[in-house]
C-alpha cells in the first residue's frame, strides 16, 4: 500500500474530512489575520453597511404608515365583525 492510498483512506474517514476541512479554512483564513491588513479588509465592509443604513431608515419611515394604517383598518373590522356577530336579527 503506498503513501497515497494511506492518505486517500484517511480522508475517506469522517476524522480525516474534518481534519482536511480544518487545515483548508485555517489555510486559507492566514491572510485574514494579519494585524497589519485587518483595517484594510473591514474598512470597506464597514463604509458599505454604514451607506446602506440610511436607505434602510427612509425604507422602514415610507413604510410604517401603511402598515400602521393596515393594523388600524384591521381592527376596526375585527371589532365590528364581533359586534355585528353578537347581533341576532
């Protein structure tokens, strides 16, 4: 048996697929945890979600009236729809 079907079999294992997963992401995850190139990389990410709250704000302040008028409207006809059904004619 040669060294690459010992290999092949142990990543045929459940321990040797977690292990192959494991090395592959903290591979690939080195470049991410340098201190030095940490604000370049979440600079942009920060900028971006910052620029998108404003658009969330006026979103949800065009929105709240309607849905505020839909709870309104709701309620009044659950009320009168309890009331009338108390009603026997």
């Amino acid at each position: 048996m040669s060294a690459l079907d010992k290999v092949k079999d142990f990543v045929a294992t459940t321990k040797g697929k977690i292990l192959v997963v494991a090395g592959t992401v903290s591979m690939t995850m080195v470049q991410y945890a340098s201190a030095g190139n940490i604000t370049d990389g979440i600079s942009p990410v920060i900028t971006d979600v910052t620029e998108l709250l404003p658009l969330m704000l006026a979103l949800v302040i065009a929105a709240l009236p309607i849905i505020v008028a839909l709870a309104v409207i709701g309620f009044l006809l659950g009320l009168f729809d309890g009331i009338l059904g108390k009603i026997k004619l």
